[in-house]
C-alpha cells in the first residue's frame, strides 16, 4: 500500500514559500511555490527510502503519492 503524505503550504512575509509534510516532520523553504513543493517531495521520498531501508516501512512506500492542504 503506497504512503499518503500531505504537503501544507504557507507563504512567508518576505515572500518565501514553506511546504511542510507533517506526517514526517520535514518544513522546507523555497523561493517559489513550486521551488518549496519540488523541495518537499525530494525530501519526503528521501525519508521515506531511508525508513524502507531501515524496515521501519514496508517496500511499497516507496509509491508515495501526495495530497496538498493551503
């Protein structure tokens, strides 16, 4: 079964983005909106790899597939 993670976004007063995936802790900065979600998804599919080689998640995680909540 493939992991769903969601990616929350929020716009900084100086103008930059953050995206964060609550499920795994990860809050990433970027310059755009894509920038901050392109930086969220890397790292959340990193840590995901990660916790797979770890047997802290079963192999089909790696499929993770992400929803967006503003």
């Amino acid at each position: 079964m493939a992991v769903k993670l969601t990616i929350e976004l929020d716009r900084e007063v100086d103008g930059r983005w953050i995206a964060e995936v609550p499920e795994l802790n990860v809050l990433l900065y970027g310059d755009s909106k894509q920038d901050a979600i392109q930086q969220a998804q890397s790292a959340a599919r990193e840590i995901v790899l990660d916790r797979i080689a770890h047997g802290e998640l079963p192999p089909d995680s790696a499929n993770a597939t992400f929803d967006f909540a503003a």
